[in-house]
C-alpha cells in the first residue's frame, strides 16, 4: 500500500502548485477559489527548470477503444450488411484521397524548394563570379548570409508565433499520437499550413535540414482532416464520412497519412507501410495495412505523375519520392563477401556518431528549453544559425583548394570556379553551395576520384555540429537528409581510403556504395528506425542487391548506439515529458500487481446522479479525470456499491449541454431522444464545463446515466501483475482500465500515466514523478 500513499501526496502537491484556473466565475453556480493568471506571468522566469524525470499530466489519451454504450449498440444493430459494405467502400475512398492529397502537398513543396534555393544560388553565384575578378567576395558573403536569414526569419516567425507546434520533424509528435496519446493541435489544419509554408523557408534558406521529416507530419494532418468530413478551424461541415468522427477511426487513418508521408518523401510505399507499423499504431489488422498501402501506393504516384508534368515528360514517372537517389548500375555496386566486415564495422561507427549526436542535441534541447523559451529569442536563434551556416560554408569553399576538372558530363547543378583555373570548379562548392538532396546524389554517384579525402573530412565535420545544433530549432524541418548528408560523406572517404591502404586498387573501385553504406550506418545511428528504414533505402536506391549490407548495418548501429543512449526521436518524446507506452513492460516488473500502480480512491457515479453533484465533479480542475466507473447501490443494504458501467468526461458533458434529465424527459414527452449523432457533432473539440451554464433548480435535477455509459469497461482483479495490465492497456489501446475485488467493487483505476510512470534506468526500475506542467 505504500506505493498508493506516495502517488497521493504527489498528487496532492502536483494540485497546489499547478492549478491555475482562469479566475473566471463559473456559470454553473459552483464556487471554484480564483487564482490569477497574472501572478504567474509577471515574474516570467528567466531560467525554466525541467527534470525529464517528470511525466506531463496535461497529455490525455486517445479513446482509441469505442465505448459501446446503449445507443451505439442500436446503431450498429439497425446497420444492415450493406451499410458495412459502405463504410468500407468509403474508407478506401479516404485512404485514396489522403494518398492524392499528401502527394500534391509533397509536389508543391517540391517545386517551391527547387524556384526559391534556385534563384538564391544563381544569384549569389553571379555575385562571387563578379568578385572573384574585382577582390572584395566578403560581399557576396555578407548577401549569402543575409538571403539565407531573411528565408529563415520568416519560416521561424510563422512557427514561433503562430503555430509552435509545427516545429522540428514532426515525427515524435505523430509518434506519440499513434501511440495513444492526444497531443494538442497536433492534427490541425493550422498546423499544417506553417508547417508546409516553414518547410520551404528553411529547406530554401540554407540550413542543414531536409524537407522529409515534415511530410510525414504532413500527411498525417491530411488524414485526420479528411477523415472527418469537415474542417473545425474553418468552421465547415460537409456532412460526408460522420461515422469516422471518433478517435477510432481517425487514429487509423492517421497512421495511413504518416505512411503515405514517408511513401511521398522517399518513394518507398512499402516503407511507408512499415514506418506506421514499426513507430506508431498499437493495434493492427490486415485489411488497414492493405488500406494503408493503397494510400502509400497512391501517394508516391501522384507526386511522379506531377512531377513529370511540371517537367514536361508527362507520363515519365522517373522520380517517385522528394529525394531520389538516382539509380545503382548493379556492376559497379556488387560487393564481396569480405566486404560484409567492413560494413559492420560502418555500422559500429554510425551508431557510435548518432549515439555523440544524440547526446550533443539532448543537452543542446535542455538548454534551449530553460533558456530560449520566448518566441522573439527563438526566431533570432533560427536567423543566428542560418548566418553562421553560410559563414561556415563559404568559408570552407573559400579555403578549400580542391579543383576538379568540370567534365563535359558534369552533373553539378551550380559549378562555381572561384580560385581554380579556367574550366575546373571547386568540388567543396558542390557539396556545400547545393540543397542537400543534390549535395547526396553526388556523393553517391560521382566518379571516384572527384572528392579530396581532406575535402570530406572537412566537411562531415562541420556539417556534422551544423546538423546537430540545427535540429530542435524553432523551424519546421528534418533530420532525415542532413544525417544521409554526413553519413555519404564519412562513408565516401572510408571508401577512399580502403582504396589507398591497398595498392592495386582497382577491387574498392567505387566509393559511391561506402557512401550509400554510411548513410544508412549514420541515419540509423541517429533515429534508430530498422525495418522500415532497411526497405525506405532499398526502395529509395532501386537495388534489392543491397539489401543485406544495409539490414546488418542498421542493426549494428542500433545496437551499438542503444548501448549509450535512445534514439533522437525517443529522447525528444521523454523531454517532453509525454506518457508514452512501449511495445513492452519493463522486464524486470512481475513483482507489481495492479493494486500497486493504480490512482486511488476512484470519484465514482452512481447510475441516477444528482446534476449538482456531476457539476461539480467536472468543474474541480484539481482531479481532472476524465473517466468515471459508475456504481449501482443494492437496495435496502449497506454494502458498498458494485461497478456497473465506465462513463466519460466528454458524454457528460455533451449530456449537461443538451440537458437531459429525468424530470425533463418526464415532463415533456416531446423531447428527442440523444443520438450517436449528438457525440458526433461535438467531437473532437468538446466545449469546457465553465461554457455549459446549469441553474440552481436544474442542480437538483437527476440524470440517468444508464443508456450513455460503456456497461462492459474492461476490468481486472488487483493482484493481476503489472505486465499482464501493460498488455491488455496496450494492445486494445485503452484509456481507462478498472481495477476491481473479489465482490465487483471499485478499488481503482489505471490510466496510461500509471503504466508509463515505470521504466527501466540504470539501477532497475525507476519511477517517473507526476507534474501538472
């Protein structure tokens, strides 16, 4: 009983400290103590102090298990076997749609990127070719720095200001999200719109981010909007696809829109399908993983139908995803069995500098948390980076003497000549003055021979510490290209080398496959992603040859690089203090049973509730649950009372909004009965308690709860273990789960924070600390 007490004081401290209400009177005639906001803001702190030993309660869980109530029961009872047949037709209706819509977004990114980076190249290009001759290319320096901060400024205003979860990647949050967990605004459609338009600012604006994190988010706001039949930021309902409104279904479809996300960014719909099946849903069939390929399948086609229009190749579909990496002729990339050691020993490598990236940007996002926390602070970090990347990188170009000889196949989009004779060009220019996409297509391809060892391990290392302080700025951007960017860079010059140590040479021919090696070694290093990421870069390269090599050098990244710390995206979810639920329970947890992990005492209903009594229940912000067992007391007896059903916030509430009370249905008998329809309509964005205004005669009203109630909640005994608990929470994605006796009574209740508060540290098990933050 000891671990009970302890949560109880920590609850009660976590109320004192955190409940800010709005000092607003309510309008349901019960008293709340007013707290000011305006205390709290005055003194806004300098220093904001985090502990990642905490665990948020402000994230709620998805629903994800229907509640199968009275009136669900009888809607579903008077569907016919047609109306199924409907339903289905209509989810691939959806799924198609969300395919067609993330591949237009994808080609509009596309273009824009490709108009603006264009156009920025070309003219700093005119202007160091004018200086070069003249003296005086600090000029060019000073206009290449501030056209890469002007993009930047804008694309970090609209996310600072307007919209501040559309930063980063977007990836952990549509992590957490198929995971269970209701991360505000996440979905939106204003999310959507800054994260496409800064996108574009900071790919277009010179930093070391790509543009293939954020379709993935991209995709999955297209699902959850086209889901619904109707947008609630514009405040337009077009009546179509009602029976999705839950969070059901939404999460299904979501998990299609972050698969044909990543189906977009790298033309790999099987990758796609496997990223929503390795890092998000909890709960699959296989009619929505075929759904979900079909959403891949037409994402990844429209972008290349598009594209080869705006091209002018119509019907050439030759580039299936944002990034291509161009074609490996399979002569010059079969490799040796004696190669298989060197790969792994990439691998080692790449674990061992993801693990030193990791660690770089977790230290580096705890200092931004604490002290950069101001929108107007956040946007002049964004423009400091962006200067300084260019001031790196032409530095770098201006120092490197590495001239190649421009072919007369030469593939660089933007050659610059600067201090090299008349037809060479500088080859750090290509791998700096370029937009990284173009900047990994050569270092995969280039002939050998066109890269100076010194002129790679130049720049893995700057774009190395460029990528890692980039990553977590307050921009909307990824960390897929830059870690392929560095990765082809180290592996190039592995390559390079393997073929200097040994004389002839001629065996290591072609360091394009060290660098295509390196790139997976190091992109797994930093994510930690292994089958999906295997068959996105099989995909992504056209070549099943390079299956193996790629699967054990992601392997032994992951391995190597678990062994010092998570992945980027696992260690920006824990920052973030969300309760996030892994695939399994800690191992070393048999020894909790449920009677110690569950929230007690339970605030319970009975099955005739008094209105007031309800009222206030959901109007004390200091217990804000969000599920409640409903009782039923056996006559004439004074036992206790035995659960009869679970009931949540969100129908209470929608129940107090139109009403229903039994003295009013007695009354008038004209009243319409509440139909699924109602709880429809109001989800996702329930009105709060202090919106609905109950009077004095109504408080004294009663409500039956009977109809509206899930009379089946899942439940489990209290001695049941820990991990049996985790399992069935986690399989069936629940969000409430009941803790009863021997004699059916309510002894507690276990929610996600309960299950997720336990992890494995360095000593065994740890547990997590509650805060309302």
């Amino acid at each position: 009983m000891a671990n009970i007490t302890k949560k109880v004081s920590w609850s009660s401290r976590a109320d004192e400290s955190g409940a800010t209400g709005e000092g607003t009177p309510l309008l349901n005639g019960s008293e709340l103590p007013k707290y000011s906001r305006q205390d709290s803001l005055r003194g806004r702190p300098k220093e904001i102090p985090h502990n990642e030993k905490l665990l948020s309660l402000k994230f709620e869980s998805l629903d994800y298990d229907n509640s199968e109530n009275q009136l669900f029961l009888e809607e579903e009872r008077r569907m016919s076997y047609m109306g199924f047949r409907c339903l289905e037709i209509s989810r691939w209706v959806v799924c198609g749609l969300i395919g067609f819509m993330t591949g237009l977004i994808a080609c509009f990114i596309d273009i824009v990127v490709e108009k603006l980076a264009g156009v920025k190249y070309q003219v700093v290009k005119q202007n160091i070719e004018k200086f070069t001759e003249v003296g005086g290319l600090s000029i060019s320096l000073i206009l290449w720095a501030v056209l890469n901060s002007a993009f930047v400024m804008v694309g970090a205003i609209i996310v600072a200001f307007f919209e501040p979860i559309a930063a980063g990647s977007g990836i952990p949050q549509i992590k957490c999200y198929l995971n269970g967990v209701k991360i505000p605004r996440v979905v939106r459609l204003k999310t959507l719109v800054v994260k496409v338009g800064g996108v574009i600012c900071s790919v277009a604006g010179g930093l070391a981010v790509g543009k293939e994190g954020p379709m993935i988010h991209s995709g999955a706001v297209v699902a959850a909007g086209v889901s619904q039949g109707r947008s609630t930021s514009l405040k337009k309902d077009f009546k179509i696809f009602e029976y999705f409104r839950r969070d059901t279904e939404k999460r299904d479809f979501v998990s299609a829109g972050a698969a044909a996300g990543v189906s977009a960014a790298f033309g790999a719909p099987v990758g796609g399908v496997l990223f929503s099946l390795e890092e998000g849903a909890s709960f699959w069939n296989q009619m929505l993983t075929w759904r979900i390929f079909f959403a891949s399948m037409i994402s990844t086609f429209t972008l290349n139908f598009f594209l080869s229009i705006y091209n002018n190749k119509t019907g050439d579909l030759s580039s299936p995803g944002l990034i291509n990496f161009g074609r490996f002729e399979s002569d010059s990339v079969a490799y040796n069995l004696y190669e298989i050691p060197l790969f792994i020993a990439m691998g080692a490598i790449g674990g061992l500098l993801g693990a030193l990236f990791n660690i770089l940007n977790y230290w580096l996002t705890i200092f931004r948390i604490r002290y950069v926390h101001r929108p107007c602070l956040q946007v002049m970090e964004a423009m400091l980076v962006a200067a300084v990347t260019a001031t790196v990188s032409f530095a770098m170009i201006y120092f490197s003497n590495d001239c190649q000889p421009l072919g007369p196949d030469h593939a660089e989009e933007y050659p610059l000549q600067l201090f090299c004779a008349d037809g060479e060009y500088n080859s750090m220019a290509t791998a700096f003055f370029n937009t990284p996409e173009r900047s990994v297509r050569s270092l995969f391809h280039n002939q050998p021979g066109t890269y100076n060892p010194l002129t790679l391990g130049m720049f893995t290392l700057t774009y190395f510490f460029l990528a890692c302080w980039t990553y977590g700025l307050t921009v909307s951007a990824g960390v897929f290209i830059p870690s392929l960017l560095i990765g082809a860079a180290w592996g190039r010059l592995f390559g390079i080398l393997l073929a200097s140590i040994t004389s002839s040479g001629s065996i290591w021919a072609d360091p394009g496959k060290y660098a295509l090696i390196g790139a997976a070694a190091q992109l797994g290093g930093i994510v930690r992603m292994t089958l999906s990421l295997t068959v996105i870069m099989v995909e992504a390269t056209g070549n099943v040859t390079y299956g193996l090599p790629i699967m054990l050098v992601l392997m032994t990244a992951k391995i190597v690089g678990d062994y010092f710390v998570e992945g980027l995206y696992d260690i920006h979810i824990k920052l973030q203090s969300v309760p996030f639920l892994h695939w399994e329970a800690p191992a070393t947890s048999h020894w909790l049973t449920a009677r110690e992990v569950m929230s007690s005492p339970v605030t319970c209903f009975n099955r005739i509730e008094k209105v007031g009594t309800i009222v206030d229940v959901l109007s004390n912000t200091s217990t804000n649950h969000n599920g409640f067992p409903v009782v039923v007391h056996v006559a004439g007896s004074d036992e206790p009372a035995k659960l009869c059903g679970l009931i949540l916030r969100s129908q209470l509430i929608v129940l107090l909004k139109h009403k229903v009370f039994v003295e009013l249905a007695r009354s008038r008998l004209t009243q319409r009965k509440l139909q699924l329809k109602d709880f429809r309509d109001a989800y996702p964005r329930f009105p709060p308690i202090q919106s609905i205004h109950v009077s004095q005669d109504e408080r004294e009203c009663m409500m039956d709860l009977t109809e509206f109630m899930n009379p089946t909640p899942y439940t489990v005994p209290q001695e049941t273990s820990l991990p049996r608990v985790f399992k069935l929470f986690r399989a069936l994605g629940l969000r409430h789960l009941v803790v009863v006796d021997d004699e059916n009574k309510v002894v507690g209740l276990v929610t996600r924070k309960d299950l997720a508060r336990y992890h494995l540290g360095k000593h065994g098990l740890e547990e997590l600390q509650l805060a309302q933050t």
